[in-house]
C-alpha cells in the first residue's frame, strides 16, 4: 500500500516537472523579437523610448524607432557586440552575447518597418 502511494507521488512529480519544463521551452520558443525588446526594456529603457511611441526618458537619447533613419541596424551589430561606448557619455557600456544581439537587432528592426508604415 505505502509504496503504490509513493509511485503515484513520484509520478504526480513527473508531472509537474514535465508541464514546467515545457513551459519553459515554449518561453524560449518566443520570438526573437519578444526576446530583443525584454532586452531594451532591461537595459536601454531608462534613456531610450523604446516603443513605437512616446519620447525617450533621457531627451539626448534617441527614440529607438528611428534609429533606423540614421543608419541600417545591422550596422549596430559590431557595435553591440564589443561593448556600445560611441556617443555614450551618460550611457553604461554594454557587452552582449551573439545571441542576445541577434535578438536585439531583430527587434529594433521590427521597430523600425512599422515606422515606416506610420510615417
Ligand atoms: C544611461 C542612459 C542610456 C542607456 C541606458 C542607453 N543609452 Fe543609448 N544613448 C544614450 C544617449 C544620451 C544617446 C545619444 C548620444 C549622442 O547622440 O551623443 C544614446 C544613443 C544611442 C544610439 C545612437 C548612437 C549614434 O551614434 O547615433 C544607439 C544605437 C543606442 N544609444 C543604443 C542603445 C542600446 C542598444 C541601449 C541598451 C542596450 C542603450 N542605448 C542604452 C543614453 C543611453
């Protein structure tokens, strides 16, 4: 009896490990466009408006939706990667991973196509 009990336990424990890991795929199954704007919302948001509206918290700071007129996005990838310092007095360095800028540029380039559709 004791032992048919602790079976069901540890079953109903598998369970629950299997729903949460498949959770958790489905989150890093998220776009990368999802991923590229927790990103700026992390670390970029405090200067930067980095919505399709609104005005930049720190008025020097570009609005990042129209970063994509003063040069093609992928020129921000290099950029990004050894650590963002050009034009940056009041901004922290950054230094992203591969992966993390992949996300970023895709979102700031989804940014910017609906832009271009508004304008
Ligand atoms: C502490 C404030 C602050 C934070 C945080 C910040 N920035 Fe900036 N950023 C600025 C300011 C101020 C400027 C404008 C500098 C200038 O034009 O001289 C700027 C400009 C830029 C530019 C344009 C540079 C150019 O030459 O036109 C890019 C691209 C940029 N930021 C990207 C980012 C990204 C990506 C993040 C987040 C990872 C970020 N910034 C976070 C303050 C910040």
């Amino acid at each position: 009896m004791k032992t048919i009990r602790k079976h069901r336990r540890r079953a109903l424990c598998i369970l629950l490990t299997l729903i949460c890991y498949g959770s958790a795929d489905a989150r890093a199954a998220e776009s990368l466009v999802d991923t590229g704007h927790l990103i700026a919302l992390e670390n970029c948001s405090r200067c930067h408006a980095i919505g399709r509206s609104a005005e930049s918290p720190l008025a020097e700071a570009p609005p990042f939706r129209r970063l994509r007129d003063r040069y093609p996005i992928d020129d921000l990838s290099e950029a990004l990667a050894e650590g963002i310092v050009v034009g940056h007095k009041e901004m922290p360095p950054f230094a992203f991973e591969p992966p993390q800028i992949e996300a970023l540029l895709a979102y700031l380039k989804s940014l910017g196509s609906r832009s271009d559709k508004v304008r």
